[in-house]
C-alpha cells in the first residue's frame, strides 16, 4: 500500500511538471515580457545581466524587456564632465551592451535615481538618459514617458498587449519637470483611466517604478535585527547599536517621502486605484524595492522585480504569494490560448517560481467586428449610465474635481439600441 502511495505521488508530480507543455502542445509562449528594475548597479554581478541576455536572444522578436526604473547608478546620468560620470556611464552601458542585436521591444521607464534622487538637476539627468539610449541603440522612443513627462504613454506590443508607462517618480518630484501633454495632476490620472479604457479587450501591463503595496522596507517592513543595528539598512558593516526600532517604526507609520505610509504616496496609491476600478486583469509591473515579489488583490496583479542590482529584505507573510531577496528579474509569458504566466528567475536557481495569472480571450479586431455584425439589435434596449465611467468617483476623484451633479450623471437610464448599420439603408 506505500508503494502505491509512493507512485501515484510521483506520477501526479509528473502530471503536473508537464502539465504546462501538455497545454501548449510543447511550443513555448507566443510572446513574452521581462521585467527588471534596478538594473543601474547590475553591472556589480557577474551573471545577471549575461543570464537575461540569454533569455532575450532565446525570445528573439517575439518579446520586450522593461527596465522598471533606478537604470544608472549612482545618481542618474549627468554630463560628461560631472566627477560621477565614469561608474553612471558603466553603469548604463553595462545594460546597452546587451540589446545591441536585440529583435524585440526595449521600454525603459525612470525612477528615482534617474532623477538624481529627486535634485534640482533632475530634468536634466532625464533627458541626457533618454538621449543617449536612443542615440545609442538607433531607436526611437524607447526611454519613456518622454522628456520628463508624467504619461501614460501606450506600446502596443501586439495587437492583444499593450503597455501603459508612467514615470511615477513625477508625482514626488518637487523641483523642476514637464507638465506637456497634461493640464496638472488630476488631468494625469484622468489621461491614465481613458488609457484602461481604451484597451479594456487587451491584456495590460501598467508599468511604474513604484509598487501600490510591499513586504519589502518601503512597505514598512524590516528585519529583527534592523531594531537594533539600523544602520546596517546603509552599510552592510555599521553593527552599531542604536534604537533602530524608531526608525522603523517611523517608516512604517509615517514614512519618508518613497515610503508607502507617506501621505503623499498614499495619495498616488488611492488615485491609481480608483483608475483602475471597473477594469479587470491588470498586470502592475514595478520596482522600487530591491527585490522580487507578486501578490494579487481581486484582478490586479501586481509584480516586484527590483532586484537586477542590489537587493534588500522582504518579509515572509500573507501580504504576498511569493517574496524572494536574491538578485533576479521576472518574465511574463502570453500563450496562444489567452493564457498569462508569470515566472521569477533568480541568478543562483533559474526558475523559483510560476504561476499562471489569468486567461483573457485574444484581442482580435476582425473577430470582434465580425460578432458585432451579426447581432440583431432590432427592439432591442440597453441600460446604461451616462457618462457613467467617467463621473463615477472616489473621495481622492471627488476632492480634485468636485461633486457637481456627479450623482445625477449616475443615474441609470433605459434607452432603445440604435443600429447603424440597418437604420435608413446603413447610415
């Protein structure tokens, strides 16, 4: 009896190994997407970097690659003549290096250290990355949003997934930066809900550097021996006892400006979420922490990949379904049948983790199209809101744009269907 026991534990181990290349009849994903983020201290390993090469090159075409943010070290890319000019151009060539004879998409988005940490030459450090990406691996619009713009901007990397990027280090910044494309702050979040919208049909990947929750030290989450030896969080060597646990207690409960607790992120957190409402399966891709995480909350899915360069503590706990601080990145694989996966990668282990996130039906226009056309509409009705999706609000919404008939805008209304293709001859 345990030696039956024994094998059908193995045959289901099997089963379930395989279970994957059975589904996809063993001819790998249609496309995929790596995440990584701070990659601007990658060049300080030895295999990181040459480990996703290899993934790229094995991808070819039918991939992208997103650097989440925090690409130079160590404090954005200034000119030539600025004394940190030599470790920053290593710092960013080490990446460039290896998309030179790349056949897919290259995003890559800002973070804080692109922005000089937030310095009054932070424009500045911007546009010069942007300007030497682009000059450098002869492509156009790579470096994104432009200019240091907030976005979102849209790629569309097949007809069925697109990217919506946002340099979310915008929102902190409190010195010089670009308002183009945008009246101000509400119209940010505004431009980011028409961006969902637009692409409800397709599977989305919302690309910023900065995560809506965390096990990591922004999320206010340390390690024991962090209450006692706070400065270790600077130097690996400072065992110098100090009440640490008022720092951490501090970051946790109020938080710093890049902290989670922060009012002014909080504020960031509650407007993209309210963005997001009514929307489903959508895949948040983010950085910020120095390393990997992915949890989920109703269809939001939302991904950690911080750890390309440096990495730091995350807590073990519920607030995510996988948590790692070993130095990785992450890929997101599309299959033919809808199906989205998510896979980690470590430098020591390869694969630590997949899971499968969704199934969402290909985007495919003419199909669409095709369903629509046949659909008889004749006495038929519809319920609906005017303008419901966009006067619909929160109190973050209410306290930017004001309550002004808001309510009465929401009120359902039953209205009769009018076909345009056989009304008076198709109008």
């Amino acid at each position: 009896m345990i030696r039956k026991n024994s094998i059908l534990k193995v045959l289901i181990q099997v089963i379930l190994m395989y279970a994957p290349c059975a589904v996809y009849g063993q001819t790998g994903p249609d496309y995929s997407v790596f995440l990584l983020g701070g990659s601007g201290s990658a060049y300080l390993q030895d295999s990181l970097l040459p480990m996703l090469a290899g993934k790229l090159a094995e991808a070819g075409k039918n991939s992208a690659v997103i650097f989440l943010g925090d690409n130079v070290q160590p404090r954005g890319l200034p000119d030539s003549t600025d004394h940190t000019w030599e470790p920053a151009h290593t710092s960013l060539m080490t990446q460039l290096r290896i998309l030179q004879n790349y056949q897919g998409e290259i995003i890559f988005i800002p973070g804080p250290d692109d922005w000089a940490r937030g310095r009054k030459d932070g424009l500045e450090y911007v546009k010069n990355q942007r300007k030497y990406i682009e000059d450098y691996l002869d492509k156009k619009d790579v470096f994104l949003p432009k200019k240091g713009r907030p976005g979102p901007e849209e790629i569309h990397l097949t007809e069925d997934i697109v990217v919506i990027a946002i340099d979310s280090w915008w929102w902190f910044h409190e010195n010089e930066k670009s308002y183009a494309d945008i009246e101000d702050e509400a119209d940010f979040f505004v431009q980011i809900e028409d961006a969902i919208s637009r692409n409800r049909n397709r599977k989305i990947i919302f690309a910023a550097n900065h995560p809506l929750y965390s096990s990591g030290n922004y999320g206010g989450h340390f390690a024991a021996v962090d209450n006692l030896f706070p400065l270790l969080l600077v130097n690996k060597a400072l065992y110098i006892p100090l009440p640490g646990f008022l720092y951490t207690g501090f970051r946790k409960f109020l938080g710093g400006k890049q902290d989670l607790a922060h009012p002014q992120y909080k504020l960031l957190k509650e407007a993209l979420m309210e963005s997001f409402e009514g929307h489903s399966d959508i895949i948040y891709a983010s950085a910020h922490e120095q390393n990997l995480q992915y949890g989920h909350r109703d269809s939001l899915y939302q991904i950690i990949s911080g750890s390309s360069g440096s990495t730091g503590y995350v807590a073990q706990n519920d607030k995510m379904e996988f948590a790692s601080a070993k130095n990785g990145f992450a890929e997101l694989d599309f299959y033919k049948n809808g199906d989205v996966w998510l896979e980690f990668l470590t430098m020591e282990e390869g694969e630590v983790f997949r899971t499968k996130l969704f199934n969402k039906p290909v985007y495919e226009k003419d199909r669409i199209e095709q369903f629509l056309s046949e659909i008889d509409y004749s006495d038929s009705t519809v319920t609906t809101y005017p303008n419901g999706e966009k006067y619909q609000a929160g109190k973050l919404k209410r306290v930017f744009f004001g309550d002004n008939y808001r309510d009465e805008w929401v009120i359902p209304v039953e209205v009769p269907v009018f076909d345009f293709k056989n009304e008076q001859g198709e109008l």
